[in-house]
C-alpha cells in the first residue's frame, strides 16, 4: 500500500462517496441471473439491492486513435438486457456494484459518518473481489481477469462553506476557474468544465471534473460537485490491480491538494 504518510490529509474533507473498481474482461458465461445469486451469496447484510444500467468500459489508451473509427452509431445484438446490480449494506454507508465486466466498491456518506480513509476501504474492495472470484470459481464461470482499475472520489463543495456567491466560484481553486465575467445585466446562473491528466509516463489518467450543482437537503441546496477519477491498465492475473489503486488514490488526494487553495484547506482542516 501506498506510504500514506506523506500524503496530504484532512479532518474535515468534503467527500461524499469514493468508489473503487476492477474492470475486467467480460465472463462469456455470465449472465442476470448470476447477479442474484451473487447477491444471495453476499449475505443478509447487503440485501437492499436494486438495478442499474450498465457502465459503459472505459480504456485509458495512450496510442495514436483514428478519430473516425468511433463515430456513428454501434448496435449489439442480444436477447437479454444487461443490467447492474447495487447491493447496499444494512448501515447504508458502504455499496457493491456488479456487471459483466466491473465490480465496485463504493463509501456513501450519505449516513453523515466521515470518511473512513482508503486504508480502511480498500481491504473491503480486496475481499468483494475475491468473493467474487471464488462465487466465479465455485459456479465454474471462468476467471476473473482484469483490465482496468479506478478510484473516484465525489466532492460536494455547498454554498456558504468555501464560496459565498456565484462570482466566489473560484475561490477555492488554484487554476481550474478562469471565468469570463457576467455580461452587463446578467448574473451566472451555472457552469462546468473537464480536465484531463496523464499520469506519467503513461501509467493511467486523472480526470477532473467541475461544475455548478444542486442537492437535496431540507431543501435545494447549490454546491461545487468536483469528481476526481484515476483510471489506468491492469495486468490480466491481478498482479499490479491493487498497485494501480495505490497510485490511483495518490494521485487523486495530491491533486485535490494542487488544485485547491490554501483558503479552502483551512477550512477543510488540513493537517499534513
């Protein structure tokens, strides 16, 4: 695991989900049903479940792209729909999803219990996926190979905390906000923007994304939603999964830290 002793900390973050995930190859055997009987194979303790669409597979790639190879519209033939399953536990502050072809491990705080720290999620993630190889094992679907890693995390940044009005949109940032002002008349109502990083040489991409956004309260409340993604390859055996999560969540918390100002880390507590 990552030396997280000298990465930037916090008391007060304003996380309020973190997902980490596998994509792996998808399994020719696998099907709907098997995201029951998985689901029965949890336990009683993740029994509040529901459907989802699936997530479409993302790549990191960082190979010359013909840009017209994926343009126009794709159809996939098939006689079942696929879905996601999201299994909550009975405290409601932790999620597993699952798809052919991905498996997540989400932190939700929605409960309004803090962040526990990756060093406390990521042991959770490694026993959901070897739940899930062995259920793959025991059911003699195949291996679970993967492709891909990934580590979000979700920021909710509300009115009032870091930023006090709509011309304050920048105040907690460094450099993602350059805004063009309001023309005569006229107030900003909104606004949203993407970056994209890569995490050198070549090791994966660091997504960052930003906009104005409402939550549901007491009542509609405006926040800055920032989501910060690390993506990157995976090795077919697994062997490097865990190492690209480390290197994920490192890059995600010193990039938080990069990106915003000294202003709003006094108010988010940092203590390292």
């Amino acid at each position: 695991m990552a030396d997280v002793e000298r990465l930037p900390k916090f008391k007060d973050p304003p996380v309020v989900e973190t997902a980490l995930s596998v994509q792996f190859d998808p399994v020719p055997k696998f099907n709907n049903t098997h995201l029951g009987l998985f689901l029965h194979y949890l336990g009683k303790e993740w029994a509040n479940a529901s459907d989802a669409p699936p997530l479409p597979a993302q790549f990191e790639r960082f190979e010359p792209v013909v840009s017209w190879e994926n343009m126009g519209v794709q159809f996939q033939l098939t006689q079942e729909i696929a879905l996601r399953m999201q299994a909550r536990n009975a405290s409601n502050d932790r999620m597993i999803q699952l798809q052919n072809g991905r498996l997540s491990f989400n932190w939700l705080g929605d409960s309004g219990i803090g962040y526990p720290s990756y060093d406390f999620v990521r042991p959770e993630f490694e026993a959901a996926a070897a739940r899930l190889s062995h259920f793959l094992s025991e059911h003699q679907l195949g291996d679970l190979r993967p492709n891909q890693w990934e580590v979000t995390y979700l920021n909710h940044l509300p009115m009032g905390t870091v930023w006090k009005d709509t011309h304050e949109w920048a105040a907690p940032f460094r450099h993602l906000i350059a805004s063009p002002g309001s023309p005569a008349g006229t107030k900003a109502e909104s606004f949203g923007g993407e970056w994209h990083y890569e995490i050198v040489p070549q090791r994966g991409r660091l997504h960052v994304q930003l906009k104005s956004a409402w939550r549901k309260n007491d009542g509609p409340e405006a926040i800055l939603l920032l989501v910060l993604t690390a993506r990157g390859p995976a090795h077919s055996d697994g062997t490097d999964l865990l190492a690209g999560l480390d290197l994920g969540h490192e890059t995600i918390v010193r990039a938080f830290a990069d990106l915003t100002t000294e202003y709003a880390q006094r108010i988010w507590n940092r203590t390292q």
